[in-house]
C-alpha cells in the first residue's frame, strides 16, 4: 500500500547508480520531510527529487503525518489548540 520505489537498473552496491545519483531506498518519512522543506525553501527540483522517493500515496501520508506533528507542536509551543493554530496558519479566521 505505502511501498517503497525500489532502486531502478543500473543500481550498483553501494547505494549509487551509474549515473551518479542516489539509488538507496528512501522511507516515507524522509520522502515528506524532503519534500515538505524543498516546498518551504521553493526549491521545486529537490522537492520533485523527493516525490520521486515513494508512491503518491506514501508520500501524501507521509506529509499529512508531518502536518500533524508540527501542528501539534506548535500548538504545545503556543499554548493553543491545535484546531487554533492550524487555522491561524492557513490565514483562516478563528473557528
């Protein structure tokens, strides 16, 4: 269901292909914490890089997983609910 991408031909041990690039398997995880700060820093390239790491699916999870997290933690940080401070971050009017 949330598999991984496995690393395409040409992949030699080590975790690089011939090519260069990085052929090692990337967890879900790191697929949307890549994806997410590459979406922050508007680098387009390394986020699409890391889209690339997993299925569509793994990484909507993956970035919803991390949505949570922060939003919990900012909301422990600030002293707020969550509900709070997810709509204080989309610029939404207090629910």
């Amino acid at each position: 269901m949330f598999g991984l991408r496995t690393p395409g031909p040409g992949a030699e041990a080590g975790g690089t292909r011939a090519d260069g690039t990085d052929a090692r398997r990337h967890n879900l995880f790191e697929a949307a914490a890549v994806h997410v700060a590459a979406c922050a820093e508007d680098d387009q390239e390394r986020g699409d890089e890391a889209a690339g790491w997993v299925s569509p699916e793994a990484l909507s999870f993956g970035v919803s997983e991390l949505a949570c997290r922060a939003v919990i933690a900012l909301a422990r940080e600030r002293d707020e609910s969550p509900q709070t401070v997810a709509r204080s971050l989309l610029g939404l009017p207090a629910g």
